[in-house]
C-alpha cells in the first residue's frame, strides 16, 4: 500500500513538473496570421505576405490595428523563416483564415503551397483560398478598405458569405484538395479582384491540375453552381425577353437540387443533369400581372430555358476546354469498371454529351399583386 | 490441471465484451485507411468487412481450445507441446505482447508530437506512462478492467463526431463496387491487422472470467461492435476523401476530426488527440498484463517483479525509436507477427490440440484395454 502512494505520488510530481517545460503560445506573444498571400517574384522566387492583428497597449483596446509584413523564399516554410526575421514576435500560422495566390502563381501551380500547409496540422481544413486577379496578391493585404475591419477579417468572410448565399460554388481547402486528387474532377477557387478602393468576388479561377485555367464570371458561377452542388436561400436576378421589351425579375429563397444521370447506350455517353428550383419572385419591373397563371409560367418557361441553355453552353465549353468542375468524369467512373483516367481524358471525355433539364417551381410572388 | 483463479480475482461475464472491444481499437485505427486503401482501392470497406468476420471465427477458435482445456494459453501449450516447448512459445508470446504495448504507446506519443506538442520529448511521455501503468497493472487484473470499461465508455462521446464530416461525403466515389479482385481485398484485410489484433489476450484472461462457458457470446458482440466502428469510419472516410488525397494522409480519422467545427469549438482534432489517451490505456494496460501474467506463469516469478520488467523493457524500446520511419518499421514488425500469430497459429493450434486430444486417448484407451 505504501509503495503505491509513493508510487502515484511521483506520477503527480511528474504531471506537475512536466507541464512547464514545453514551449508556450500565449496568444499575445505570437503573431497569429489571419490571412496569407502568396506572389511569384520576376525571379522566381516566393514572395509571401501576410497579415496579423497586433494587440495594442492598455488604454487603447478599441483600436485594434493589423500590421503585415513580407518576405521572399523558395518554399511557404521557408520564406516564414525569412518572415520571422523581422517579426516581433513568432509568427504562427494555426489561426490562418485565407490563403490568397495571385494569377501569375497560380497559372505555374499551387499544388506545392497548399501541400506545405496541408502538412502541417496547426492549419485548419476548412480555412477558404482565393485567386487574386492580376500578379500582387499581396497588395490586396495591404489595402486599406475603409471599413473598419481588417483584411484578415474581412476578406474570408467575404470568401464565405458569397458561397453561404450560393452565389459561388462552395469549397475551401479540404474541397480544392479534393478535387485536385481526384481524376475524375477539377478544382475551382473564387476569383478576387482589386480596384483603386474596393475589393470584390469576381467570380470562379478554373483549374486544370493544379494550374490556373480560365476564369469564369459571377453570372456563369451560379449556373455551374447550380450543376454541382445544392443551393439554399440563394437570389437570382433573371432577364425576360418579351417581343420588345426586357423585364428582370429576381428570384429569392431559391432552393435547388440536382441529379446526375448517364446513357451510355450510345455511341457517346450523353450525361443528363435534372436540376429541380424552387424559389420566389422577390423583384420584378415588368408590366404583366404576376397573378395570372399564364404569365407566371411564361416567366417560369423562359427562366428553366435561360438556365438550361446557359448551363448546357457551360458543359460543352469545359469540354472543349478539357477541363472538368463539375465532376463528369467522376460520374462516368462510378459505372464503369474498367475505368482509366487516361482514357477517359483523351478519349472519351471530348465525345461526351450533354443534356440540362431544369423544372422550376415559382411558390409565391411577394405581398402585391 | 493448473490452480484454479480465487473467486475474488474473477470478473463477471459480460465485461468480455469490452475487454475484447477496448484491446483492439487503439491506434490502429488512427490511420489505417491509408495502408488498406493502397491495395484494396475503393473497395476498402469490403476489406474491413472480411477481416472482421475472420475475427469473429477466430473468436469462435480461441474458445473451442479454451474450453477444451479449461485454462489459458500456457495450459493450451503445455497439453500440446509439453512443457519445456510450450514454455519457449509462451515467452515468445509475452515478448509479443510487451512489442503490442510499444508499438501503441510510441505511436500515440508520436501522434501527441505531430499534432500538438512538436517539441515535447518521448523519454517523458514514456516515463509517465510507465509509473501510470505499474501503478494500474499492479492493482490486478480488476483494475485493469476497471480501466478498459472507462476506456470503452468514455470515448463513446467520438462516435457522432465522426459523421459530422459527411457534410463534404460525396459517396459516388465508392461506386461501382467490387472493382477490385478478390485477391486484392483479402490482400487489404490483412493489411488491417494492427487495427483488429489485441483480442487475442483473451487466451490469458480467460480463467479469470466468471462462467467462462458461456462469454463467448459476448465476446462476439465485443467484436462485432469494432466491426461496425471500424466499417463506418471506413465509409465516413472513403466518402470523404479522394483516393490520391488518402493516400497522402498518414491519419486520416485525425484529419476527418479537423473539419469538424463545434460553435464553442473550432478545431475538434485537438480534443480528439488528448481523448485518444483514453482509447489507447486499456490496450497498453491490458498488453502489460498479459505479458507479465504469461511470464508469471511460465517462470513462476512474481508477477509485480515480472510487471517491472516488461515495463523497463517498454520504455527503453519506446525511447530507442526515435523517428518517423523506425515507428513505422516497429509498426509494420509487430502487425506482421500478430498477423501470423493470431490468424495463422491460433487455427493451428486448434488443429494441432485435436490431433494431441486424440493421439491421447488412444494411450488411454490402450491402458485401460491392457
């Protein structure tokens, strides 16, 4: 009995002592990045930005200020290195929120940077990444928004409440990651775009690989949106062509759901997309009576064309482009059981056809008549 | 043949259930999708599967050379091969079990230093640890099962955090199955080993249980419950990640908790890491247990002192280990010889003691007949 004592005693002395000797990361004696940028420089070389809150002395907690620094290397490790060289205090980056490469990065690809950051677990899954038009992410970091918030805030919520209100498809590192390691699908990221005072979402940054490819704009995202993943509560501004005149009508709480179907009974596989919307009219400046059941199946009519010709447009041009957001390929592997990505890159992926049927359903038109 | 246990060591029944589920999930199943899904494919889950059910009959094994004898491994042994033979092959099988409790240890201490605490040296984890378990071990067997049915109950709280991922499932990546050979899966459940072995110590605490005869139900249902465990966050991950993507991802249930997202809590995984220390104590307690119970048994030394040395061994093997590579080597070493010992030898066994039973009674019958 008494052994025992001596013995749980010493484990107790242990877990005391033991606890002290490993290093510390109090949270206002590192620098936590909240959003990083990533540049290629004329030669080469890494440059990587990015950016941390600083915490002010007593007297003056309502400014909270943000200071960014850079530095250039070989490697994202790396260049923290060269970061840290003048950085007061450590720089960490467990609490990064977003991770921006410029156009000319990503155009020679971003596979080894995400990679880096993937591998080290401090960094979250879920954190959002973003293509930065142009060739200075970096300078996005910098700029004052004129808002109050500071760019490691403001710019990963911007990220996420465009894709929360389903206006661009959704991802973020898992999902890039995901579709980068998958032979049947490409990745996307959202495309940012910086003018003199403001900076926006512009839309999707297609990959190829993990390679830049092409952009697409703000319009088009929602309809590849539409073909890849479902929406809630999304809003919509749709133009009406009627004999002369054009009409918009916006639709919100707009609800979608998609399925993927596959004929391989032909000579081409011919894959049909069966997008199912409901939603309500929010908005409209024409002159007919939304009460009438005829003119709200006009507008239903010309909507479910506008869509499914747009999204079918889409379709064809990632064919022709070779490139493929949506995931044919996956859908084409998962009924075959000979699949080959080669095969299927080169072959039979060109030949494919397409088919969007959209069945939209107007709920309500709002309090008026 | 051998003393039997005093009523007052013995423990009841159903606790079988979660001496065999609490022995095998431990940190195996950390990561075991990687290896699996290297050979198996997509098809990894039907893998899991197999390996399950061959467990299941090796359970039913384990329990037919039991029975038979009415004592533990060592008996087993002795009834087959003698005593000085068998006594060689159970120090073998307690060197083995001392390996199983390195291996668990040293891999959950690297798991601690990858994730959370990069600079804290193995030698003090180990050091604890091994104070820990004298001090748990050396308390008898009971508290030894006290501990795994804390070990099982406790982390039952994970189970609903591992489906919170399949917000990013896409299950079309399973699709079509059966894609892959026969050979191919059967090759992918033995790849699993590390995450099902440990069952196996029931061969030394099975005169310890009360009505020994009639557990066997609820050791199926022990492992019939990591079947399911290990078939789910088989799918969960498949689902989740594409196959290059897991490929790269040395512990995937670790990187699955990381997407996890609580309103009080950003990142699950750091939480998952500290409460796999309760998942991983029953298995080294009990590992601890058996390899000093086997000594005992074959030297007749005292357990405590047996105990003591199987600890020094565990801890200066652990701190000899010092890298990535030689974990994985150690891993792959003592995978390797559970495999072979558990889903080879033990059906041998069986064999090999109906051929002893009747060769004999044969003596037997021929002196009676004399």
């Amino acid at each position: 009995m008494n052994k025992r004592l001596i013995c749980s005693f010493v484990v107790l002395i242990y877990t005391l002592l033991l606890t002290g000797c490993l290093e510390t990361s109090i949270v206002d004696e590192v620098s936590m990045v909240r959003a990083a940028s990533f540049d290629l420089e004329e030669d080469g070389k890494l440059k990587l930005t990015v950016s941390f809150p600083t915490f002010p002395d007593k007297g003056q907690e309502q400014t909270l200020e943000q200071r960014i620094i850079e530095a250039t290397g070989e490697t994202t490790k790396g260049t923290k290195i060269s970061l840290n060289k003048n950085a007061q205090k450590p720089i960490l980056f467990g609490q990064v929120r977003v991770l921006l490469f410029s156009q000319a990065l990503a155009e020679q690809g971003v596979e080894k940077y995400i990679d880096a950051m993937y591998r080290d677990p401090a960094v979250g899954n879920r954190i959002s990444l973003g293509i930065v038009e142009g060739n200075d992410a970096g300078a996005l970091l910098d700029k004052d928004l004129g808002i109050g918030d500071l760019s490691g805030v403001f710019l990963p919520e911007l990220i996420e409440q465009n894709q929360d209100t389903s206006t661009l498809p959704p991802t973020n590192m898992h999902q890039f990651l995901f579709s980068l390691y998958n032979d049947g699908r490409d990745a996307y990221l959202p495309l940012i775009i910086q003018s003199d005072d403001k900076v926006s979402v512009a839309g999707t940054a297609l990959f190829s690989g993990d390679k830049f490819h092409s952009k697409l704009n703000f319009e088009d995202s929602f309809f590849m949106k539409l073909l890849l993943d479902t929406t809630r509560q999304g809003i919509h501004e749709f133009a009406i062509e009627d004999q002369e005149q054009t009409s918009y009508v916006v639709i919100e709480k707009l609800n979608s759901d998609f399925k993927r179907k596959l004929d391989k009974s032909r000579d081409v596989p011919l894959f049909i997309f069966d997008v199912k919307i409901d939603g309500a009219i929010e908005d409209y400046d024409g002159q007919m009576n939304l009460d009438e059941t005829k003119t709200l199946n006009k507008i239903q009519q010309s909507i479910e064309n506008q869509i499914s010709n747009r999204a079918q447009e889409l379709l064809i041009q990632f064919r022709n482009e070779g490139i493929d957001p949506v995931g044919i390929g996956e859908k084409y592997r998962s009924t075959t059981r000979n699949w080959n990505a080669e095969q299927w890159r080169n072959e039979l992926y060109p030949s494919a056809e397409f088919e969007v049927n959209v069945d939209l359903k107007i709920i309500q038109s709002g309090a008026v008549e | 043949m051998d003393k039997p246990i005093k009523e007052q060591y013995l423990v009841s029944g159903f606790l079988t259930l979660f001496l065999i589920h609490g022995m095998q999930v431990g940190v195996g199943v950390l990561g075991f999708q990687r290896d699996v899904v290297k050979v198996a494919g997509y098809d990894a889950w039907i893998s899991v599967l197999i390996a399950g059910m061959v467990v299941h009959v090796v359970i039913a094994c384990m329990y037919t050379l039991l029975k038979r004898v009415d004592g533990d491994l060592i008996s087993i042994h002795h009834q087959i091969f003698g005593k000085w033979v068998g006594n060689v092959i159970c120090f073998f099988v307690s060197i083995y079990f001392v390996a199983k409790a390195v291996n668990v240890l040293r891999t959950y201490i690297e798991v601690v230093q990858v994730w959370m605490f990069p600079d804290l040296p193995t030698w003090s984890i180990a050091i604890v640890a091994s104070f820990f378990f004298y001090y748990v071990v050396a308390g008898g067997f009971r508290s030894v099962v006290g501990l795994t049915f804390l070990g099982v109950m406790i982390p039952v709280a994970f189970v609903p955090m591992l489906l919170l991922p399949l917000e990013f499932a896409n299950f079309i990546n399973m699709l079509p199955i059966l894609k892959h050979s026969i050979v191919e899966l059967l090759l992918g459940a033995k790849d699993t080993t590390l995450s099902f072995i440990g069952f196996e110590s029931l061969l030394l605490y099975y005169p310890f249980l009360k009505n020994r005869d009639l557990t066997q139900k609820w050791a199926q249902l022990g492992a019939l419950i990591t079947n399911v465990a290990y078939t789910v966050i088989m799918v969960v991950s498949l689902a989740f990640f594409s196959e290059d993507q897991l490929n790269k991802t040395i512990w995937a249930t670790l990187t699955l908790y990381k997407v996890v997202q609580l309103p009080f809590l950003e990142r699950f995984e750091y939480i998952g890491v500290s409460m796999w220390m309760f998942l991983i104590t029953p298995n080294i307690a009990l590992a601890l247990w058996a390899a000093s119970r086997c000594a005992k048994r074959i030297s007749g030394m005292n357990q405590r002192s047996a105990l003591v040395i199987a600890i020094v061994i565990m801890a200066v093997v652990i701190i000899l280990l010092p890298t990535r590579q030689e974990v994985n080597q150690f891993s792959n070493w003592v995978a390797q010889t559970g495999f072979y010992f558990v889903f080879v030898y033990i059906p041998l066994l069986v064999i090999l003691q109906t051929i002893a039973l009747k060769i004999r009674r044969g003596k037997h019958e021929q002196t009676t007949n004399l």
